[in-house]
C-alpha cells in the first residue's frame, strides 16, 4: 500500500468558467490557472504522484508549456492514472475535500465522483468528494479562492 496527500489552490477570476471535478458549475466567476483550473482533479493527480514518489503536478504537467494551456484537468488525471497502472498500483480509495464559500457543491458531487472514477478505472464507491465553506473567514470565506485536498491510498 502507498498513501499521498496533496493541496491544489486557485483563485477567483472573471471570464473564467468554474470547473471543479470536470464539473462546469453556474457562478459568475472561475478559477484562474494554465490549465481549466479544476483544484480538485489537481489535488487528485498530484496526490496519486505522491503516492508514487513522481514528484508534483508541475514536474509533469509545467504551466510553462503551452501543450497545457487551457488543457482539460480531467485529460490530466487520466494521464496520471497510466503512470499508476504503470507502476503495478490502482486506487483503494480517494478522500478529497472541496473548501468554497459558494456556490454549493452539493448537486456536483456525484457527478464529480463518476468523472474521478471514469478516468482512473475505479468504482465510484473508491472515490469521495466532501465540500465545507469558510464561513467567511481566509481566503476562501472571503470568495478569493479554492482550496481542495485530497489523500490517496493505492494498492498494489
């Protein structure tokens, strides 16, 4: 077994769509970031990478490399996914935490859930997707940004 744990923030910006879990969510803001911004498939991925001791994201995926401009985060972690199986690992479970003040995520997440599990061939049983808010205090009450985290556990 190997564990990995990891964070992902980004912050609020106009015209930008809000993508979380390869979900676009309704919000008059998004994130901001090289690729469509999804912290918590970035969490997922680097999380995994962790696990495997592959370094992070940026390792991998640089915000300096226009192949990734804009790029699908979901097209990442399914990248991630290949380096897993490659390794003789696959997913025993995924515990990820969304932290936005709104909107709430709660009509996302089970949608948020088959995305992850779609593409790193698990169940979506092996994959949980929590959101808390930051009942306005940090950057994250105060609607500046996004915090997720997640913790991996692969078996092998």
């Amino acid at each position: 077994m190997r564990i990995g744990q990891s964070s992902d923030i980004h912050r609020f910006a106009a015209d930008r769509e809000l993508i979380l879990g390869g979900v676009t969510i309704p919000h008059e803001k998004g994130l901001l970031g090289h690729s469509d911004a999804d912290a918590l498939l970035h969490a997922i991925a680097e999380s995994i990478l962790g696990a495997l001791a592959l370094g992070d994201l940026g390792k991998h995926f640089p915000d300096t490399d226009p192949r990734y401009q804009g790029m699908s985060s979901l097209v990442i972690l399914k990248e991630v996914g290949k380096m897993m199986k490659a390794s003789g690992c696959r997913i025993g479970n995924i515990d990820a935490l969304i932290m936005i003040e709104r909107p709430k995520m709660a009509p996302y997440i089970e949608k948020m859930r088959e995305n992850i599990a779609a593409a790193l061939a698990c169940e979506i049983t092996q994959v949980s997707v929590k959101a808390t808010r930051g009942e306005g205090l940090g950057f994250v009450g105060k609607e500046e940004g996004v915090l997720a985290q997640s913790i991996v556990l692969l078996v092998q």
